[in-house]
C-alpha cells in the first residue's frame, strides 16, 4: 500500500464542532460523524466519564488533519 491511498486519522478541519474528533473518525471510516457524535452523547448520558475521557484522549492524540 502506498502512501497516496493510505488513510490517516486526524482530526477534521472541515466537519467539526468542538475539536474535530468525530468528524476525523467519520473521514477515517467512511462514515457520517453524526453516528460517532451520538455514541459519544450515549456514552456522556450515564455520569459523563465513559465519553469524555475518550474523547480527550483522542483530542490530544490525534493530529490536527
């Protein structure tokens, strides 16, 4: 595989609403971000902690695309 067709995850400049993780993700799997922005609400529902703290760790990971 070449470095041309080869994906990388970052995160969105373009499909973004607070740092651009879930609209990365949707690029990187060739999905609508919607889907990744609900399961992180889902997950924010029970106390919070399940979905944030994925979520700032994929801030700080992934690199600005």
């Amino acid at each position: 595989m070449s470095n041309a067709s080869a994906k990388a995850l970052r995160r969105s400049r373009n499909n973004r609403v607070v740092a651009g993780v879930c609209g990365g993700l949707g690029e990187f799997f060739g999905i609508s971000p919607f889907w990744f922005r609900l399961a992180f609400f889902i997950a924010l529902i029970p106390g919070g902690i399940p979905g944030l703290v994925p979520y700032l760790i994929m801030w700080i990971v992934m690199p600005r695309g």
